[in-house]
C-alpha cells in the first residue's frame, strides 16, 4: 500500500 | 506604504479563486520586489507559493516589508465586487489594521473603495531547496485538467510515469483502470496545444489525485502548465504569469511502505 508523504520530510523549517 | 496598481482584477480574483479551498488564512508578504505568498494545506501534504513580481502593477510601490494577513474567504467576497476588466489597486499603511481595495471601471466613471480587516497569522515557512529536476513537462493547463478529472472518478491516486517523448497517467481503481499518454506534440498552427516532454531519467512517482484536481483550479490563469517530476520529491506544478510571476503547487508524493 502507499502511504501519503508529508512536505516536511522534503523542505525544510527558515 | 503599499500601493499596487493592476490593470485587470481578474489575475487577483483568479489566483484567491484557485487557492482558496487549499489554504484559508495567509500572509501576502509585500515588498519591493513585489507581493508574495507561501501557505501549506492543514495536512502539510500541499504547499501553494505565489509570486506577483512588482513589474505585474503599475505602479508598484512598497517602501518596506508588510504582511498582510488575510483570509481568503473574506477576500474573495470582496473581489467578487470587482468586475474582471476593473482597475485594482491596493493600499495599506507601514502597519495595517486593513487593506484597502479601489476597483476603477475603465470604461464607466464607477470608483468602487472597500477594506478588508487584516488578521495576524503565524505562518510556517518552509525552505525549497533548488531542485534539478529528472523531468519537466509542459502542456495545456486545460488537457491536465481534464486528465485529472477523468482520472479521479475511477481512482484516489493517480501515476505519473514520465520517459523518453511520453508520459502517461495511470490509475487503478475499484471500478476499473485507467491510462492516458501523451507524446511530445508542437504544433505551428496550435501552439496552444504543445506537449513538451523534457528527461534527464525516467520518472514514476505516484499522487492523490484530490490534489491535484484543486490546483487544477488555476488552469484561467494559464494556457499551459508545467509538472517538473524528480524520484522520491514533492511534484511542482506551476502555472506562469506575465512578467515572469507565478503561481506554484508542490504535493508530496504517495510511497510504497
């Protein structure tokens, strides 16, 4: 099954 | 102080239209360089960035940083004041309590002059870092659009599988399967329709198609709309205005457990 990623894994916090 | 003057109201009302069901509450942030905005969805899934660079008014002037918080319910009520072809500047004071709209009718002696109350929001803001992308596809905003639909009837996902001269969107659902591909397509005569197909390596990476039903919200403000696909990164979907300002969507991709 595929599980929704979150943007947080990819951006990150400025 | 700001004052940002458009030609036409209707960039405005199409760009709070297209964002509006994704992000309620943001910041406008306003300076020199124009008027900018970056705003996650509640589940930090999708990420809506806008840029309005200074050359899309006239004038544009913005002496130092304002954010004027807004929420983009309340400002689409006001912008539906505005008729498409209206005149629309903006005002707000160094530090604002509201933002002030001025729709001109070009052709009647029609001055419409309304506020919007503005909002403190502590927004997060998060960092892109540059991406090269492995593929860039640029094609009509409309046809994205209908793919996106036609797709989500059968399915909640959908697979964007990019390679040499085509790429295709695939979908499995309860009801059935669905494919759809498109090759490398220009046009002379119908420009409007060129599909442009750029890889440096195949691409397969899978999305909720709720998404990006929304961001195909903004298909008005662009013929075309380009997917820029890298393995293991969010997708960008970005529609380009005049004077090089944008309108941009990253969604995170769905990955196998």
């Amino acid at each position: 099954s595929l599980k929704q990623q979150k943007l947080g894994q990819y951006f990150y916090q400025s | 102080m700001l004052e940002a003057r458009l030609e036409q109201a209707s960039i405005l009302k199409k760009v709070v239209d297209a964002i509006k069901d994704l992000v309620q509450d943001c910041n406008f942030d306003c300076n020199d360089s124009g008027i900018a905005l970056q705003a996650m969805d509640n589940s930090h899934v999708a990420l809506v960035s806008m840029m309005l660079k200074s050359d899309t008014f006239s004038p544009f002037r913005c002496d130092r940083n304002i954010a004027l918080g807004i929420n983009l319910n309340s400002f689409q009520k006001v912008l539906r004041c505005a008729q498409n072809e209206d005149i629309l500047t903006l005002k707000a004071d160094d530090s604002p309590d509201v933002v002030s709209l001025v729709f001109e009718s070009s052709e009647q002696d029609r001055i419409s002059e309304y506020d919007i109350k503005l909002m403190d929001i502590d927004q997060e803001h998060l960092g892109i870092p540059d991406t090269e992308y492995a593929a860039t596809i640029t094609m009509p905003s409309g046809e994205f659009q209908r793919i996106c639909r036609d797709l989500s009837a059968l399915s909640e996902s959908v697979a964007i599988e990019a390679e040499k001269n085509a790429v295709k969107f695939v979908c499995n659902g309860d009801i059935g399967n669905g494919a759809i591909s498109l090759r490398n397509h220009s046009s002379v005569e119908k420009p409007e329709q060129n599909v442009n197909i750029e890889l440096s390596e195949p691409v397969a990476l899978t999305f909720s198609l709720k998404y990006l039903v929304n961001f195909c919200k903004a298909s008005g403000l662009s013929g075309s709309v380009k997917l820029c696909l890298s393995n293991e990164v969010p997708l960008l979907v970005e529609y380009e205005l005049a004077s090089n300002s944008y309108l941009r969507f990253y969604l995170a991709p769905k990955i196998g457990d």
